[in-house]
C-alpha cells in the first residue's frame, strides 16, 4: 500500500516536467520571481524567459521540487505545467510581438559601493539582497589593482557616486556634517594610497578603468548620479573642474575649449555646472524646480519594441506595468537632445523633453543608465531610511532594475555599433 501511495505522488512530476513562473498581475511577488531565475540558473538549470508573454513570465527547464519549493517559501506564484503546455505557450508567442530568450547561466555580478555606510540607501543593492541575488561588492582599490574585468565579473552596478571627485556636490548644503567631514577624509586617504594626488585624479581613473571594462565586454548598469557625472569625469579626463571651495584648487576656466565628448558613454555637448553652489553637475539633468515634479509626480511611459528583432531592450522594459511612476535623484532625468544618436532610450517622460531610461552598446559591451533614486520613494531624502521592499513586492519601477541583472544570462547577440 506504500509503495501505490508513493508511486501516486511522483507520477504526476513525470506529467509536469516544467515550472512556469508567471509575471503579469497574478504574480504574487515580482520580485522574488527573479531570484528564484536565479536560483534555477544557479542549480545549473535553464530558464526560458518569455518575451511580452504575460508580463515577461519565466519558464524554468525542470520540474525540480528543489526550485518550487524555494519559490513557495517565499510566496513567489508558479506552477508546474506540461511539455505540451508549453508548446501551447510557444505557439503563442511564434505568432505575436513576443519572443523566448534562453537564459544558461547566473551571472556573476559586481556592486561598485564604498566600504563604510553613506547616509542614503542605494536601489540596486536592496533588490538584490531582497531577491537573494549575490554579489561582491567592489570599490576604487578594486577597479585601479585591476580586479574589474569581464572575465571576473558579468554584470556591474555603479552604486550613486559622483567620479568628478565632487563628493557629491553636497559641499554647500552638508560641508559642516559630520558624515560629509569624514566621508571626504576617507576620500582623500584612498586616493593617495593608491598614488593619486587628488581625489579628482582617482575618481577620473576609475571612470576610465570602468569605461575599458564596458568596452571589453562588460555590462553595466547605473542609476542616478553615477550616470552621467561618469560620462562628465570621461569627457574631462586631463583638467580639473572641481571648485576652489569643494577641493582648495581652483577649476581650469579654459574647460570650453578642453572637453572632449568622444570619449563619453551616452551624453554630448553637455555643458558643465561649475558653481559650487548649485546642486547640479551640468545641464544633462532636468531642472526639477522648472519641470514642477517635486509637487507634481511624473510618470514615464515604457517604449514599445518589436520583440523578435529588438531582443535587448524589449529584455530591459519586461514588466506588468507599461506606466510607470517616475522618482527623483540628484539626477533625475536626461535632456533628450544631449543623447547620443546612437543610444536607445527606454522610457521617455510623457510630456516631456527628457528621458530617464536608456541603453547603448560600446565596443564588445553594453551600459544601461536609469535616472532617480529610489523606484518607491519619489523623493528620497539624505538620512532617509531605506525602503521596506516587503510592502513593494511587485514594483514595477525595482523590476526594470532586475531585468538588468539578468540580461547577461541571456543569448543574443548585441546589435554592432
């Protein structure tokens, strides 16, 4: 009588080979669905990710208990299903604007943060923790010995610096805080340990050394300030641009005539914001007082992309939510007409002139840049507490962030520049 009672239980996994995770609006926790992706690209597992297919839903290649289980404990909505389900999927999916990426491996993934606690929380690392997606966290001693490759790491999250050496530009509001005091003390030690006479030199370097990491095959990813002061420390390799009051040197007043845009990853003809006493690095960014969106939300609208040949950026917009809310950063939006030619831009701000999610390849890599802060706190402040993503589990805003955590599993080609 046990062994019928047995044979009863397992022969239904024998009918029901496959474990398909839903995305759209019956999914449970959205978010959590991506590490459990994760988890079955960990367990040597493939993973079908299904295009535009009920809000970008996932298919694991087993009907491993293992996997469903994990994905149960943690509320993650899945269910086995069939070969000949799937095939009815897939049916689907040959004749509509959807497309199946195959995903054969968990990348490996680098967080570029400092080694002490800022006073603000960083997005990237708080959906990775929440979707238990590991990664190793890296900074300057890492990048300038060498340690930041493709080889070593698969994908790379710049956590909110500023690499104009800056420090952030919170001189004015916050030079007499104790945090700021020593956060530019442990600045400057770190750039002369490793040979830099100013922090501006080390943080240039590093912008460079991030650069060639893209260039070699490298994806990265960045969200607010670490987008474009990047392309500014880029474009202002040999001079300094730093105020007098920020550093003690004075900024070279010559840099009109000294900026160099082809070394820049998405922006041109930017012009630079010298003022020590302005909150802003240059006039990439919106003006946020101007727009009117610190009373007044802005949504931005997903960009529609044809799925069988525009494979990456559809990867990048799968979601449940073709609206989504917008949210502020130092950097919050990017002037439209300072986007290179051949970048693609995601996400476009309805009504506006400006864009805050865009995408582009260089050399044999990819970056995608993501403007604001904070996906579920529209306007978060230093000193602020970090977000509680238990009450955000299906964040359609967290989601575009994890679809970049997962586009390097995927095997497609990038399109050539």
């Amino acid at each position: 009588m046990k062994t019928i009672v047995l044979l009863f239980i397992i022969f239904p996994l024998t009918l029901h080979s496959l474990i398909f995770i839903p995305m759209d609006d019956t999914q449970r926790n959205h978010l959590k669905a991506y590490g459990m992706a994760y988890f079955a690209l960990k367990q040597g597992i493939q993973v079908k990710w299904l295009l535009n297919y009920r809000g970008g839903s996932f298919v694991v290649m087993s009907g491993s208990t293992v996997i469903a289980e994990w994905g149960l404990l943690r509320n993650v909505a899945n269910q086995s299903i069939s070969d000949q389900e799937f095939a009815s999927m897939k049916a689907v999916i040959e004749k509509e604007n959807m497309n199946i990426v195959d995903l054969d491996k968990a990348p490996i993934v680098a967080v570029y943060a400092p080694p002490w606690t800022a006073p603000w929380d960083d997005a990237v690392t708080l959906v990775l923790e929440y979707a238990e997606i590991p990664y190793t966290r890296i900074w300057d001693q890492e990048v300038i010995g060498g340690l930041l490759t493709p080889e070593n790491f698969d994908w790379l999250h710049l956590h909110h610096e500023d690499f104009t050496g800056q420090f952030g530009k919170f001189w004015f509001n916050y030079g007499g805080e104790k945090w700021y005091i020593e956060q530019v003390a442990l600045y400057q030690k770190i750039a002369a340990s490793l040979g830099f006479k100013s922090v501006q030199d080390e943080k240039k370097a590093v912008a460079a050394k991030i650069r060639k990491y893209v260039v070699d095959g490298g994806f990265m990813f960045a969200m607010c300030s670490a987008t474009d002061t990047l392309d500014i420390a880029l474009a202002c390799q040999d001079f300094d641009i730093v105020p007098a009051q920020i550093d003690g040197t004075s900024f070279d007043s010559a840099w009109p005539q000294k900026i160099n845009y082809e070394s820049t990853l998405a922006f041109e003809k930017f012009q630079l914001i010298t003022e020590p006493y302005i909150y802003e690095y240059s006039d990439i960014d919106v003006n946020p007082t101007v727009e009117n969106i610190y009373s007044t939300p802005f949504y931005f609208r997903l960009n529609d992309f044809s799925a069988k040949y525009d494979v990456i950026p559809t990867m990048l917009i799968q979601d449940h939510k073709n609206l989504v809310k917008g949210f502020l950063g130092q950097t919050t939006g990017f002037q439209k007409y300072l986007i290179k030619k051949d970048i693609t831009i995601l996400a476009a701000v309805q009504g506006k002139s400006w864009v805050n999610y865009i995408h582009g390849d260089r050399g044999k890599g990819t970056f995608t840049f993501f403007a604001g802060h904070d996906p579920e706190d529209y306007a978060h402040q230093v000193g602020d507490p970090p977000t509680n993503l238990d009450l955000f589990p299906n964040s359609p805003g967290y989601r575009l962030i994890l679809n970049n955590i997962l586009f390097p599993a995927a095997k497609t080609k990038k399109k050539k520049t």
